[in-house]
C-alpha cells in the first residue's frame, strides 16, 4: 500500500466561502496524477477559516455606509477584508478568541486529514496571503510556544504525528504578507522550521522546503529570505511569479490570482510528485 500526501490549502483575505479551492484542487490533482501516472494519492482539505470573522466585517461595511456616500468602494472593501481580518486575528499576550477560533478551525482540518490520509502522513501546506501568515503561527506555537495554544485547541488536536506537526513537509506561502508581521519583533523574530526536526524520525529520506512566491505588482506580497539570517536560511526559495489576467497581472489586483496561476499549480504538483517518490520507493 502506497503512502499518501497530506495537503492543506489555506486561503487568505476577501470575501470567500466553502468552495474556494475547489479549482485549484481539481487543477492540482489532475496534474500530479499526470506526473506519477497513479491517482487517488493526493488527501486534500481546505482550511475555510473566513467564517470566523465574515459577518462581523459585513456589519461594519454596512455601518459605515450610513455615514453618506463614500469613493473607491472596492478598494475600502479590500481594505476591510484585508486589515479586517488582519487586526482581529492579530495575537495577543492575553487571550485572542479570535486568534484561538481561527486556530480552532486549523486543528479540525488537521485532523481530518490525519484520519483520511493516516496520522504519520507527509503534511504539506499551501497557503494564501494572510492564510500564510496563520499558518506560520499555528506551527510556530507548535514548534517553540506551545504553552501559547488554547485549551480550546488542545481538545482537538489528537496525538498523532501529523496533527502535532511532526510531519510538516513542505510550505508553499503564496502572495505573503509575513515580512509585515515581522516588524512586531525586534529583530523580525525567527521563523517555523520547514520541514520540522521531527519528520526525520518519521521520514529519512524526505527533504522538505519552505518556496516562496509573490508577485511584483502584488504590494502585500515581499520576499522573505531577505529579512534575516534566520529566514534566509529556512526559506528555501522565493520565486517571483506573474499572477493574474492581462489586467490584473500589472496591478495590486494580483493578490488575489496566486491559485489561478496555471504554471504555479504546475510547479507545485511537480514538487508533490517528487516528494511521493521519495516516500514510495
């Protein structure tokens, strides 16, 4: 029997819903399977965690509309989706529910993975924009602060090595913001261990990486190897990609087309291919 890959798919700010991976899934899985010619290897759930917060920003647009007419609408309304979901989420010393909720949902995710694809399963995580930077904070507080994680959280996490993140692979963050949150540390803070230390035990032969992908005319994405010896050091690669159609490609609008793009949904199943080998041998 054939060890399958683990996948979560994260996504980042506007106004999404249940379905939002649905294509990518289907582009994703179409094109690893035409790489390893043998289907059904993939296991993979999306980590749908906008619903944490998006009733709360509707309300608010629709208070602030009573004000009188405002300009740039859709632009206010990225700016509400992004550092909306951005601030509420944000971490604290105390308690953020906000924070634990969003972690809540991460945890579920994890576990039904664990169950559909086998609690030792590679995990490889795909995220989006602000999705990134929650990813990296879920297995930061696994890897260096887990006295952080809430009771809440805790009760959900089964003890099994891909829920407690042993089997942390690879990370593809797409469209980044995670240099922004640096600036809340001194010396931008170190980042998550890609793979972690303990996918050894698990796995010899497995690599893992950390790739990272932004669009130059996306102006939330950044380059992370840059900002320290620590993050040059667990970013294996940034890659500078060209999200979007003809229009968007040129403009800020590109944050939002990372899981459209047809030769980054390539590269990443090529990635998957490999690491499927290794572990199949």
């Amino acid at each position: 029997m054939t060890q399958k890959l683990a996948i979560v798919i994260v996504h980042g700010i506007g106004n999404q819903d249940e379905s939002f991976a649905d294509d990518f899934i289907a582009a994703l899985t179409q094109s690893f399977e035409n790489k390893v010619n043998t289907p059904s290897q993939l296991v993979i759930e999306p980590m749908f965690w906008g619903s944490v917060f998006q009733k709360k920003e509707i309300e608010l647009w629709q208070h602030v509309q009573k004000g009188g007419k405002l300009d740039f609408t859709l632009l206010r309304r990225f700016v509400i989706d992004f550092f909306g979901d951005a601030i509420a989420y944000q971490p604290a010393f105390s308690q953020n529910p906000n924070y634990d909720k969003v972690h809540e949902v991460y945890a579920r995710t994890l576990r039904s993975l664990s169950e559909r694809a086998g609690g030792k399963a590679p995990l490889i995580v795909i995220a989006h924009s602000l999705g990134a930077v929650i990813s990296s904070n879920y297995f930061y507080d696994l890897q260096f602060i887990p006295d952080r994680i809430s009771s809440s959280v805790l009760k959900t996490i089964k003890d099994t090595p891909l829920e407690k993140g042993e089997t942390l692979t690879s990370f593809f963050s797409l469209g980044c913001p995670l240099a922004l949150w640096s600036l809340r540390y001194a010396s931008f803070d170190r980042p998550i261990a890609v793979p972690d230390p303990r996918l050894s035990g698990h796995f010899s032969d497995l690599k893992g990486e950390w790739i990272n992908c932004y669009d130059k005319d996306d102006v939330v994405a950044f380059p992370l190897k840059t900002l320290n010896i620590a993050y040059e050091q667990a970013v294996s690669e940034d890659i500078e990609i060209n999200s979007g159609s003809f229009l968007a490609s040129w403009s800020p609008m590109s944050h939002l087309y990372y899981l459209k793009n047809k030769s980054l949904t390539h590269m990443i199943a090529e990635k998957l291919a490999s690491i499927w080998k290794t572990v199949n041998r």
